[in-house]
C-alpha cells in the first residue's frame, strides 16, 4: 500500500485572492480557495500528492473521463470555532464512500493517508479561507476522474485526484416545494445510485428541470420499478415525519449511504425521537398528509445539512406541510451544527481537528 513517507510537496501561490473575496456575501460553491491538491495514478499506482496554485486541468480530447464518464466525488465541509482550530465533520465517511464509489466505477482506490494528511495540509495552508460567518463553512471537494487516453470503451490507465475548497454561505434559504416522480428513476438496482458518481446527478436534472417548470424547487425521487416507494429528494436524502416518528428509506444499491442521514439518525434515536429505517410508499405520504399525521419533511446532505420541505405534489394535488413551532429538522440541524462548530459536546466522535 502506497503511504507518505515524506512531507507532501508544496508550491504556493504567488498573489492571494482572498482579498478581493466578500466573506459576508458568498454563494454557494462560485468562489475557490489559493490551492489544490493534486495526485496522478499512473503505471498501476498512486503517485505522491501534491499542493499547487489552484488552476485549470490540461487534458488531452481523447482523455477517458469525456468518453466514458469515470468520474466520482464527495462533499464535505471544514470549520472554524471561536479559537481558530479547524474542524472537519466525519472526514473517514467520506474517505470510505469515495473507495467504495471507485470501486464501483473500476477507479483504483486511493490509499486512506493520501486523502487525510493531504486533506488536513490543504486547510492548513488555506486556512484563511474558511469563513467564520454563522452559516459559513468551507466546502470541500475531492474527485477522481480518469485521466488516461483512448476511444477503448475500457477503464483507463491513468486517473487524477484532486481537493478544491470553495468557501461558501448557506446553500438553501427557506423552505423548498417538491415533486413526487411518477415517470423518470434516478436510479435502479444493480446500477450505481449508491456510488457518488457524476452521471447520477446528470441524469436528475431534466426531471428536475421539468418539475421546475411546474412551479416546484426539486424533485422526490421514487423506485425505478413501479415508482411506489419514497428514495431521495433531489440530491439529499430523505426524511418524513408522521406524528411523532421519523421514517427514511434504507439504502440500497439506488440510495447513497449519506453521512448527513446516518448522523441524523443517530442523533436522533440519541435525543429520544423514534426512528424508523424502513421502505415508505408515497400512498403512506399521502394518507397522511389527508388525515393530518404528516407533520415534516426534510432533505438531508452535506450542503444544506437539512432543508425542510414545504409541500409537495403529485397527480396533480398539492399538500402542505404545517407550520410547527418545535420542528424535529431545526432541533437535529442546531444540534449537528453545533457539533460540526465545536460549539457542543460532540459524544460520538464525529468532530475531527484538522
């Protein structure tokens, strides 16, 4: 197994931008850090990371990623508490879904200390970049796509990982209106609707497109069979309230073991909120939100960390969702926070010092 056995290779950049950044109003993932980490996979291993000026990629037209889509991804986040130390929220989760994303995609798997010290040097070196406004944090990016050469529909030869940091405000404001699917899947079994991969996203944004159009923000996804069963919503998980209990669905080969969602779960069944991992039909949904016992619904990822859901349609019904004074995605997403902020106890040992 490849291992670091000398200091990562480190060039900085010359001229900061940083300066001309406004840390009070940033969007979501449209402004990037000095520096990027960059590991090259060639004759059959991982070569030495390195940091460099952050910068466009050169890639040859025939490079395998533009063919034949190898290409997969996570999504993490880095904080500071009031003392400037860096944190990192269940960084190992995202280490471990990265391999199991590669290995489904035939990418070799990136050995775990390339992906942590390289990670923590990178934060390290652009640790002014991690913004400190309440809601603020930086969005981390790390990928490996395939690099190597050839029209051969084969897996490549070579492949690229890189790090990029962008920091980044809130990514949801408000509550978001959705659509039940009835016709397109995000994913089926056997396929890779586990594994964090480019395609799946690309393939939801013309659902979601078309569901935009009828006046929603995003998409509920269902079973790729008879479209029965509630999966995802968007590119989050999902979770449905009905009176006291919290449902989500299990995850499967079309439902991404997301790290929000176990934590979420966790923290829950902590805080004495019934939880249920089990399949949830929209007809379950719908009966419920006719007799009342529907009381939330949220999305649940990295980037939002939850995002309630307003209301939802399907067939042509619209139902809303009421307006609770104590809802259980304020309560999980303060607490989550708190913990990602070093402003909390963090009793599971999700809170990582970069």
């Amino acid at each position: 197994m490849n291992t670091i056995t000398s200091d990562i290779k480190i060039t900085k950049t010359k001229a900061t931008k940083i300066h001309d950044v406004d840390f009070d109003n940033l969007n979501f993932g449209k402004t990037f850090s000095d520096h990027m980490l960059v590991c090259n996979y060639k004759n059959g291993q991982w070569q030495s990371p390195e940091i460099v000026p952050y910068q466009p990629i050169v890639l040859d037209p025939s490079a395998k990623i533009f063919h034949y889509g190898q290409s997969v991804f996570e999504g993490m986040k880095a904080y500071k508490d009031s003392d400037n130390n860096i944190f990192l929220f269940r960084p190992l989760e995202n280490f471990k879904r990265l391999n199991i994303s590669s290995k489904r995609l035939a990418i070799p798997e990136l050995p775990e200390d390339y992906f942590m010290e390289g990670l923590k040097t990178l934060l390290r070196i652009d640790a002014d970049w991690i913004p400190t406004k309440e809601g603020s944090s930086l969005y981390i990016r790390p990928f490996i796509f395939a690099s190597g050469q050839g029209f051969h529909a084969s897996p490549a030869d070579e492949y690229k990982f890189i790090i990029c940091c962008a920091p980044s405000g809130s990514y949801f404001s408000g509550k978001v209106k959705v659509l039940i699917e009835e016709t397109y899947s995000r994913s089926a079994n056997g396929g890779v609707g586990y594994a964090k991969t480019g395609g799946n996203y690309a393939g939801q944004f013309y659902p979601t497109q078309l569901a935009v159009e009828k006046g929603y923000q995003q998409v509920i996804w269902t079973d790729d069979t008879n479209h029965e069963y509630i999966e995802e919503a968007g590119a989050m998980n999902i979770f449905i309230r009905i009176n006291d209990t919290l449902i989500t669905g299990p995850t499967s080969d079309r439902i991404l073991d997301g790290i929000t969602r176990k934590s979420i779960i966790e923290l829950a069944k902590a805080k004495g909120i019934h939880v249920e991992v089990r399949k949830i039909t929209v007809n379950e949904v719908i009966e419920a939100a006719k007799n009342g016992t529907l009381k939330e619904m949220f999305g649940a990822g990295t980037a939002a960390v939850i995002s309630p859901i307003s209301g939802f349609g399907y067939k042509g019904h619209d139902y809303d969702l009421p307006e609770l004074e104590d809802t259980y995605a304020a309560f999980l997403k303060k607490h989550i926070t708190d913990i990602q902020t070093n402003k909390s106890e963090d009793p599971f040992g999700w809170r990582v010092k970069a």
